[in-house]
C-alpha cells in the first residue's frame, strides 16, 4: 500500500492586505515522508515499470470500478492514488507511460460517469486535472488532447464547487508553463495558433472566478505569449488585456473631476482598481519588457490614483490619527498603493536589461527616463509626509530594485533617496530591534542595492547623510536578527573591499572618521557570543581593516603601530581574564597572519576558544563550514538525481528548460 501517501496540503487565507493567497502548510516531517515515498515509488517504477502499471491500474480498478465501490467508496483514497499516479511522472519510457496514462485517463473519466451528486464529481474531476497536469510530456506531444484537457479546465472554471475552480486554474497554469510552444505555434487541423483562439472567449472563462484565479488565469496565458516571436507579443499582450483596459477606462470616467477624492471612497472601484493593477501586475511577471505598451497605457493614471490616494490617507491620519487605518476603505487604498508599486518593480525588473529592453525597441536608459521620473515625486513626497504607520515598505523594495536595475539614472536621486526615505526609515527602526520588522528589512535591501549599484553617489553625500549611513550599518551589525545583521555584515565589507579601489582622498577621509569605530563595534560582535552565527564575515571585516593598515592605506589617521596599540588596549580591557602576553601574541599574529585568509580565519576562531564564554560554543565557529559541506553535498545530489529520469518533479526549478520543448 505504498501508494497510499497524500499531496501536501495547501491553506487558502485572507492576508492582511485583504487579498486571498495560497500558503502551503509546512511540516517538515510530512513532506520529508511525501519525498522518501515518491522516491520510492519511482525506483520500484524503473526496478519493473510494468508490475507498477498493473498495481496502479488494479489499486484504480478495485478501489473505484467495481460493483461494490459505491460502498467503498473514498475520496481521501482516491486523492492519494492519483497523487501517486502523478508521482511517478518521467519514469516510464515515453511509449509506456502513454499507454499506462490512457489507461488512468479513461477510468477516471469511467468514475466521473459513475458517481452521483456535485462533491463526489468534484473529487474525481480534481483528480482527473491534477494527473494529466503532472504528464506534460504526453500533453505535449497529443495536440488533441491537450485542447481537451484545456476546454475542460475552462468549463471547471465555471464549477462553484469548493476548490474545482482552484484546481482548475492552478493546472491551466502548469500547463502553460511546461507546454506555451504548442500554444503560439500552428497546429494540424487548427486555423490560428491556440494563443490567438483565446482571446475570444477570456471574458467567458474568468466571469465566475475570483481575484486571486483571475489573476493565476491571466499569468498562464501571459507563459504562451512568451513563447511567441519577440515581434508579436506586444500585440497579443494588447489583445489579451483589451478587456481589462476597457474596465480602467471605465473605472477612470466613474471618478468624479471634481471631487476624485470621494469617488475613491467606493469600495467596490478600489477593489476594481486592486484587480486591474495584479493582473496587469502579473502579466509583467512573465512577459517582461513586451508590457511596455500595456503598461504606457495605464502609467500616468495610475500614478493619478496613487496619488489621490495618498493624499486622502495622509490628510486622514493627520486629522484622526492612525485608527483610520483600519477603515476598509483606507485599507482598499493602500492595497491600490501597493498593488501600483508591485506593478512598476516587477516592470522594471523584468524590463531593464539590454536585452529585455531592446525586445521592446529601446535601451534601458529610454526606459528610465520615461517612466522613473514621474513616478519618484508622488511616492518619496508620500513617503516621508505619512505617519510611520501609513509607510509603505514596498517603496523601499521599489527603491532597491531601480537602484539595481537603473544604476546609472537612480546614482543622481541618491541624495534625494537618503532625504526623503532614508532618515525618516532611520528614525522608525533605530528605537528597538522590533518594530517595523518588512521596513527593517527591505530598508537594508536598499542600503545594500545602492552600496552595490551606485557606490560612487554615496560620497556625493552630506557629511551628516553620509555618517548616517555608516551609523546604520553599524545597528545592522549590531541586531539581535540574524537576517539583519548578516545582511548589514554583507554591505559593509563590500563597502570596505569598494572604498579602497576609490582615490586615495576618498578612503583617507573616510578612515580618518570612522577607522577605529568601526574595528571597536566589529570586534565587539565578534567577540560576543549573541552574534555567532556572522562569524565568518565579522573575522573577514577585522581582516579587511587590518590588511588596509598593513598596507599604508589609512595613512596618519590610522598607522599600523597606532592600530596594534589600540588593538592590545581593547582586547586587554574587554577580556582581563587574559595574560597580556596573550593579546600581545593574538594582535601580532593578527597582522602577521593577514596575508592567509585561512590562516587568519583559524586564528581568529583558535582565540575566541580560549575565551571562557566561547568555551561552549566552539561549534557555531565551524558552522559556516558545515554550510559549505552541506551545499556541495546537495550540490552533488541534484546533479546525480537528475540523471534519474522522473526523480526529480516535473515543475521542479531545475527542470526549468523543459518548458520549452515542442
């Protein structure tokens, strides 16, 4: 009864932007036991695929076919025998599993005749969707039956029975995905590529949907359109979006000129608008740069909107204080906020490269400069007059990703950036360690794009701005998270490996100010058992600063000798328990061993063993190592796993390039 396991189960909730997501439930136990019995299940298939086909078929037959299997009857055991039937997916030769499938295929379809009432059926036909989801190989290469399987999925669609319309659209997607050439191509029999057959009957196949299948509809047919030559996917996207663009212009004339502030005051419209911006949202998402028109079409409204509806939240906060914010319609109007945000980062994203861009006839600096411009005064002014509680932290990652992908035009905002978002974020997580937590995070996803992308406008900085900077690095550093630390570790050693490649007037400056600060605040983590888990990068920021010293770069504000003396005073102050014979030997191999990264890193950890306090923590020292370990082992298992033909699952990441075969 090995085939008896179940899928992992997958949790439909309200997330507090009021939108309905998906979230898989996770129990590392159940999925590890899913895993071993999949595993299984394939090798038992390649020990003898034919005795697995018969044990399949006859588990199918006898637990749904026969004459008593209405009083047999179980939905909870079929679900796990068609989830083991999808299991064993790339296992079989190509002409067996085509047989074998036909075979599931054409019993199910038995069953669904079979049983009675709308839930019974449901189950079955779940279970059918699911299956021929999990064989894109044989969708691919039986065109006819693929166009089945999608007019089914669609009439599913229309099947109000709980999860059927889930289900439905989730295949539709996967589908897409592994199978969009057959999709843009022509096919025997067929007088215009599926892509374009769709087209008319989009208002059809989501009129009962809900947002969130409205959208996961709308992303498998943007897969096709990938697909297609570079030179017609504007043209579909516009075919595709035609209704969608026709429901913004309704919903533009149905906001009043004259008072547009009380129009957005109907839950309804702003919820039409939250809908319009997610599908066009995840358009993009797949398509990329092709979205370029689509997205001209909306951008200036849009930005209206955002706008309007920025200065509503703000002038109600201001007035009322911050329990506005729990009113739906406020709530609906910062979902419209966050949904335009969403939408321009994922353009620029996918758009912003060479290549991407030249697709939609333009380089990234034509891109830039027609759509960045408008869109920074509406969302920095928004940013810095809202009350903490009314920032959005998806400006911040907005930020961080143009600092990424539009280095080169964003370097000139820098100043603009750190004035209108920078100090104000400052001032909301600098208090505690807490607060603000997405803030927090996505402010040092900023921090680390500029310090990446644009590291020469950080010296066209005020010198209060720029030691604000440092400051926040230095709390990073500092954080009892280990995310936020290891992330504020990451920015200032790059910082500290770019700093001394710029002219000497720039570091000399830079290590006058902060030299001795900063190797205090790094030894001091180092040292400190609360931060272990940073080790290797704090050891490799104490190597940097000692190798700049050893080297002359930090002329008189830091000479080698000064650096050893404040080394042997700081160590012997922290740690009196040691002899000074001991710091003295501990700061001379430090220098002496500067040249060996590995030698210094050992000689870093031998010290912090002889520290009491370390004494029962000598295995966090070793654990970057245990990582490395760890990633070259499974490194080298994903390699010889997808040897295995089927081990590794059909939507698997790694199997990625799959989805372009015919």
């Amino acid at each position: 009864h090995i085939v008896r396991a179940k899928p992992p189960e997958v949790t439909i909730k309200e997330n507090e932007e009021g939108h309905i997501v998906r979230a898989e439930e996770e129990d590392t136990d159940e999925i590890a036991l899913y895993k071993m019995i999949r595993e299984a299940l394939i090798y038992l298939t390649h020990l003898d695929p034919a005795n697995m086909e018969n044990i399949m078929l006859g588990q199918l037959s006898r637990e749904c076919l026969t004459d008593s299997s209405n009083e047999r009857w179980s939905p909870t055991m079929l679900n796990r025998l068609c989830w083991a039937i999808g299991s064993i997916s790339g296992a079989m030769q190509e002409i067996n599993e085509k047989r074998f499938l036909v075979s599931v295929i054409k019993d199910l379809l038995s069953l669904c005749e079979l049983k009675r009432g709308k839930e019974n059926k449901a189950v079955v036909a779940s279970n059918i969707m699911y299956v021929v989801g999990q064989y894109p190989r044989f969708l691919r290469a039986h065109w006819k039956f693929l166009k089945t399987v999608l007019f089914k999925l669609f009439e599913f669609m229309h099947e109000n029975f709980p999860g059927v319309q889930e289900m439905a659209v989730d295949t539709f997607l996967k589908i897409c995905q592994k199978c969009k050439r057959k999709f843009v191509t022509d096919q025997q029999g067929e007088q215009m590529p599926f892509v374009e057959e769709i087209v008319g009957r989009i208002a059809q196949d989501i009129s009962e949907l809900e947002h969130l299948h409205i959208c996961t509809y709308f992303e498998a047919v943007a897969y096709m359109i990938t697909a297609a030559p570079p030179g017609n996917r504007a043209r579909l996207v516009a075919q595709i979006m035609e209704i969608f663009n026709e429901k913004w212009m309704k919903v533009l004339a149905s906001i009043c000129p004259n008072s547009p502030l009380e129009s957005l005051q109907d839950n309804n419209l702003l919820r039409e608008i939250s809908l319009i911006l997610r599908v066009n949202e995840r358009m993009v998402s797949a398509i990329g740069a092709a979205c370029k028109e689509q997205l001209s079409r909306i951008y200036m409204d849009m930005l209206r909107i955002y706008k309007l509806c920025s200065e509503y939240i703000s002038n109600s906060t201001a007035q009322h204080g911050t329990q506005v914010m729990n009113y739906t319609h406020v709530k609906l109007m910062r979902n419209v906020k966050r949904d335009t945000l969403r939408l321009v980062q994922t353009f620029v994203d996918m758009a912003a490269t060479e290549t991407c861009a030249a697709e939609a006839g333009m380089s990234v600096q034509q891109l830039a400069q027609q759509f960045i411009p408008p869109l920074l005064e509406p969302v920095l002014a928004d940013y810095r007059s809202n009350l903490p509680q009314a920032r959005d932290a998806e400006v911040l990652d907005l930020l961080a990703t143009l600092a990424t992908r539009l280095s080169e035009s964003i370097s000139q905002e820098v100043a603009r950036i750190f004035e209108m978002v920078f100090e104000c974020t400052c001032d909301m997580i600098r208090g505690d360690f807490q607060s603000y937590p997405d803030h927090r995070s996505k402010f040092y996803g900023l921090l680390k794009a500029i310090n990446l992308h644009c590291f020469q406008s950080l010296f066209f900085l005020s010198e209060s701005q720029l030691k604000l900077y440092v400051d926040s690095l230095i709390w990073a550093v500092k954080h009892e998270q280990p995310q936020v630390a290891d992330m504020g570790l990451q920015i200032l050693a790059k910082f500290l490996e770019q700093i001394v490649c710029c002219q000497p007037q720039v570091y000399l400056g830079f290590f006058k100010q902060y030299y001795f600060t900063l190797l205090q605040d790094i030894l001091g983590v180092l040292t400190d058992t609360f931060h272990k888990s940073g080790f290797k990068l704090q050891q490799q920021i104490v190597l940097q600063m000692i190798v700049v010293a050893e080297r002359g770069l930090t002329g008189e504000a830091a000479p080698k000798q000064r650096v050893m003396e404040f080394l042997y005073d700081l160590i012997g102050k922290s740690f009196p328990m040691l002899h000074r014979s001991q710091v003295e030997i501990f700061v001379l191999q430090c220098f002496t061993l500067s040249r060996d990264p590995r030698e210094f890193q050992e000689h870093m950890r031998d010290f912090l063993i002889t520290l009491r306090e370390w004494g029962s923590h000598e295995a966090a020292l070793y654990e970057d190592d245990r990582r490395k370990a760890l990633d070259e082992a499974q490194t080298a298992e994903q390699k010889w796993r997808m040897q295995v033909p089927g081990l590794v699952p059909q939507y698997d990441p790694a199997r990625a390039s799959e989805m372009d075969d015919l």
